[in-house]
C-alpha cells in the first residue's frame, strides 16, 4: 500500500465504516476476525510484556484494522 493512500482521510473513514460490518458479518468467518481481535487485544492488554516495542496502541490497532479490512473485503465482499 503506498504511503499517500495510508495519511489519506477518505481512506481512514472507509476502514472506520467497514469495519464494524465486517466484524458482525455472518460471510466472515470467526478465525478471520480473530485475526484482528487477538492481537489488537493482546496488545492492549500485555504492553508490558512487549515493552522494546515503541508504538503506540492505537497505532498498532489502526494498522491492524487496516490490514484487517483489506485483507477481509479482497476475500468477503460484503454489502
């Protein structure tokens, strides 16, 4: 993905839509979400136990959903 389309607002504002659908969507099967879910979770609740890592949270969660959603609409098209 090319660094304009990540800083891009539209972009962002995709990912923050789609990704409560795709979340509760019944085409997406549940080890796909857990893709998104474990890690974004364990991060946010072990930062101590990954503290050589200097990103923030939210950083690493925003990446996730954007990998998440990318990753999830190339495979389930979903309305």
């Amino acid at each position: 993905m090319k660094l304009q389309k990540l800083w891009s607002l539209k972009r962002w504002g995709h990912i923050f839509r789609r990704l409560p659908r795709l979340l509760t969507s019944s085409k997406v099967p549940l080890p796909e979400k857990l893709l998104f879910l474990v890690p974004a979770g364990l991060y946010w609740v072990l930062p101590d136990v990954m503290p050589f890592i200097p990103i923030d949270d939210i950083a690493v969660t925003m990446l996730l959903m954007n990998w998440f959603v990318t990753r999830a609409e190339r495979k389930y098209p979903v309305q």
